[in-house]
C-alpha cells in the first residue's frame, strides 16, 4: 500500500465542514438572514425586502421545480429591469436550472434562435415585448410553457400571450423552499448570447464559480461601501448585469430598478434615492453630460460611475469628472462575464492636469483581481508583445472568471481557447507601466494605402468637437487606397456643423492620412445596451462607395 508522503495531503482530505462550492446564491441567503428588513429593491411604489426577496426567489425556484425543471434545463427571461428579472437570477438557479437572459432589442427571428438553441423549456416574459415574443413563438420549433409578467411601471398596452402570469406562477411556490448549492461549482448558472452580427449567435455558458467570483471582485474592483445603493441603468439581460444582481445580495445594497434609460429619471433617482452606484456604456454617461443643467441640480452626494467600452471617448471621461461624477473605466466581453479589466487609478495621477488624468483613466489598465491572467500577444506566435506603446497584438485572458465555452460549439470554443488564452478579438498595445490600451476590434482597423488606421483613434477625435454627440468610423472601400475612413456623425441638439468643418477639424489633430474623408450625419443605431452598431454602417459604407464609383 503507498502512503501519501505529503503530510499537508495525508489524511486531510475535503469535507462539508471545510469544503463548498461556490455559488453566488449564499449572497442572498445570508443578506435575508442578516438584514432582513433593509430594502433590497425599489420599482416605483414597489418596495421589497432582502427577506421578501429571498421568499420570492424561494417561490419561484419551488415553481420551477414543480414543473419539473432542474439541473440542465434552461429557463429564457424576457424582461425590462424590473424586480421580476432581479429574482430570476437566484430562483432559476436556485431550482437548478440555467438562466438565459434576452436581449429585449432583438427581433423575433433571433429570439426564436436562442430559445430553441437553449432549449428553454419556460419564458418569463414582460407585456411590452409581447409583439416580439408572439412571432418568436410561432417560429420556435418546440414552444416553452410562457409566464407573463405585468409590470405596474409599464404604460403600455402589450398583451398577455402566456399560459400564465408571474404573481399567480410563484404564489403556488413554497416560500421556504429548500434549494441546494450545486453539486459543483463549475455548473452552469446562465446563459449569455453574443450580439450575433457575423451569423447566428453564440451561447457563452457561465458556471457558479465564475459569477460568485466576479460578483465579489465588483465590489472590491469599486470599493463598494456596505449597503450602497444601486442603479439599473445597465441592462441586466447584458452579462447578467456584469454580475451586479448577485454583487448587490453580497453587498446587501438597494437595487434601484429602472424601465427606460433617460437623463431625467436617471437624475431624479438619483436625487430620490440617493443612488451611490451605477454602470452604463459611453452612450448613457453622454446622455448625463448632454442634459439640460436644471436636470443635474441639487446632487450633493458622491455618485459613482463605471463606465465600459472598448474606448470610451475621452471627451466623456473628462465630460464626467467636470459633471462631479467619479467614474470608474473597466473592460471586458460577454466571455469574461463581463467586466474583467480595470483602470486602476493612482493617486499621483490626482496632481496632473485633466487632459493628462483623462487620458491615463482612458485605458483598458490591468486585469481584475480575480482574473488570473491578462495580457497582450500576437495570435499567430502567442508571444506576448513589447511593452512599448506601440506593437499591436490580440488582448488575450485566462482565469477563473472566462466562460466555459459556447454551447453546442465545439469548434468556436476550441478557437477561442487556442494556446490556452481566451482570444478577445480586440487589437491592443502593452504600455510601459504595463496598462493595455485597445487600439480597435480587429475587424475594425482601416488599412488605407498600406497603412493601418485605428478607426477608435479618429473616433476620440470627433468626440472632442464641441457639435458632436456621438461618432463612429468604419473602412469605407476605396479603389485607389484600398479603404479610407468614413464617419458616422450624431449631433448635440440644435448643433449645426458642415462635412467639411468635421474633416477640417480631425486634420488638425490627426496625420493627414487619418482623417476621414466623407462624413455622414444623423442618428446612429446602437444596440440596447448603447453599443454602436458598427456592422450596419459598415454596410452604409459599402453603398455608398458603390454609389460612388
């Protein structure tokens, strides 16, 4: 017989008593068990307590369970920001099965993909996405049981197009139901779709670890006081939330919901509720900038903003500093659950002028505490990149808070895997204090005349102009250069600026080659979580060289 001959592994082995796995569920148990009474979410005239919400996700989860689902089921949420979506996060898992949040902004023929890739077997779903739902459903190959949810802070009049409605479904659940922590820590808990630009999207599969991890890593990323009080300004169908539904049961805060993003309710929560917290795309921190200055009055507390792209625009990091707001940069992708770098701010940085701290808090920075590796490498050698500022190559990360993989997508996960680093996507260069800046997507870098342009260069320039709300710049094809850029240009209200002045203006901060060369003016699209939608102006750009030539 062998005998162990490490002391420290003989006979100490794994038990319950010195060994779980983790799962952010316990956040919510012990929050309900600690601070019972404290308000964990506000809606309008709706008022919850951590206690009532742990009952309520009890209820629901029990209500799974009775119909029959469990481990590997999956449970699809169409749903606004709204408490109904803050329970799925614990309920669904709590009956062990998978939560997979919609984007609420795709049309009926990608939901109806998700929901028949994911297999779910029930939708929750709010009355105001019912158009969108009902032609899902008849695209579906196998149609879930559907919940319907009637949200009181809903004015519109979409109807009910489920078997049942949500109250009705969980009030048949049993309020001390007994969940259990999953067997293993590396099951899944949620389901995440990427935006699907390139052909159908692809199912990023969270595990418990993963979102325990991340959950916690948020608050220590933030400094997150005890209690703080939160903003759903952020989608939480986008990562599920980076993570926030389950960060706010640990930290034992206030989930402040929020139906429609606009500055005017967005202040007004502030002021009501005294929200500490908050997170948004570059879009919704410019909708701040942008109000009108009667909106921003009488904010006398500090406010917190984390802001995540893969360049936010430093006319909006200085226009937020000017604002009073102390915002916060971080980075990531649906991959990474979200958030899984951050612009670690020193205190030296405090004494440059903010032209300078602008573009030090500008930068992708360092990886999360609790990703374990983060760095910047060419993909064709997987060599990590000089830390000079200047050589491109592919932000790659590993760690306990990537994804498992993609669902039913072998091949794609394998790729994304290769060399054993998560592949972003993203071009970047290695700075010498060893903070990563993103230079562009990879299939968003302009190569005219042999040269390559970073269209998110050019971007940061049309943002400093005083007319301009928000820009995008994509290849145009050109037959003497190969492409040139080509910008996208939303207006402040009541700005009025010409094609030349804009080309006039990126002359003056940019090498000559780097300026765009035709302008287009109006709204830009943007995704439900503020995103612009580069694809579609791509293929603007596309016409309209044919038209050209």
């Amino acid at each position: 017989m062998t005998v162990n001959a490490n002391p420290y592994e003989r006979d100490l082995p794994k038990n319950p008593a010195n060994h779980a796995p983790l799962t952010p569920l316990g956040f919510l148990e012990r929050a309900a068990y600690v601070y019972p009474k404290r308000t964990s979410v506000i809606h309008g005239r709706r008022r919850y307590t951590w206690q009532e919400t742990y009952a309520r996700c009890r209820r629901l989860a029990s209500a799974l369970a009775q119909r029959g689902l469990g481990k590997g089921d999956t449970v699809a949420a169409m749903l606004a920001n709204t408490p109904e979506m803050y329970e799925c996060h614990f309920g669904v898992p709590m009956a062990g099965a998978v939560l997979n949040t919609l984007n609420t902004r795709l049309d009926a023929e990608a939901i109806a993909f998700m929901l028949d890739h994911g297999e779910a077997k029930l939708l929750i779903t709010d009355r105001e996405f019912s158009p969108t739902i009902e032609k899902a459903l008849k695209l579906v190959k196998r149609k879930p049981f559907v919940v319907d949810v009637d949200d009181s802070e809903y004015a519109g009049d979409g109807k009910r197009v489920g078997d049942t409605d949500y109250e009705k479904f969980i009030a048949a659940g049993d309020p001390s139901f007994a969940w259990k922590i999953p067997d293993d820590e590396w099951d899944a808990i949620s389901l995440n779709y990427t935006s699907g630009t390139t052909g159908d999207p692809k199912g990023v599969v969270y595990h418990h670890r993963g979102a325990y991890l991340n959950a916690v890593c948020n608050i220590v990323t933030w400094s997150m006081p005890q209690h703080a009080v939160y903003l759903w300004t952020l989608p939480m169908f986008h990562c599920n939330g980076w993570c926030f539904p389950w960060t706010m049961a640990a930290n034992a805060g206030t989930n402040v919901c929020l139906r429609r993003v606009e500055a005017k309710a967005i202040f007004e929560a502030i002021r009501e509720h005294k929200v500490s917290h908050y997170c948004g795309a570059p879009i919704v921190h410019s909708t701040l900038i942008n109000a009108p200055d009667e909106l921003k009055q009488g904010i006398t507390h500090k406010v917190s903003g984390m802001v995540a792209a893969a360049a936010p625009p430093a006319a909006m990091i200085e226009g937020m500093e000017r604002l009073g707001f102390d915002i916060t940069h971080v980075y990531g992708l649906t991959e990474v659950y979200g958030p899984a770098t951050v612009c670690a701010k020193h205190e030296e940085w405090n004494a440059v002028d903010i032209a300078e701290r602008t573009r030090l808090n500008g930068r992708q920075g360092v990886r999360y505490l609790m990703e374990e590796g983060l760095t910047v490498m060419d993909p064709e050698t997987m060599q990590p990149v000089p830390a000079d500022g200047e050589t491109m190559g592919e932000i790659m990360f590993r760690g306990n808070i990537t994804m498992k993989g993609y669902l039913k997508n072998p091949a794609s996960t394998q790729k994304a895997f290769a060399g054993g680093w998560f592949h972003s996507g993203d071009l970047a260069v290695m700075q010498a204090d060893g903070y990563i800046k993103i230079k562009d997507r990879s299939k968003d870098i302009i190569i005219s005349g042999g040269e390559n342009i970073s269209s998110l260069e050019v971007e940061d320039v049309l943002y400093r102009h005083p007319s301009v709300l928000a820009a995008a710049v994509v290849a145009k094809p050109d037959a003497k250069w190969g492409e040139t850029p080509y910008a996208f240009v939303e207006l402040k209200p009541g700005a009025s600026v010409t094609e030349a002045e804009i080309i006039a203006f990126c002359r003056e901060h940019l090498a000559r080659f780097k300026a765009p060369r035709a302008v287009a003016f109006g709204e830009l699209p943007k995704t439900s979580t503020g995103k612009i939608q580069k694809f579609v102006l791509r293929e603007k750009a596309k016409s309209a060289s044919a038209i050209d030539a």
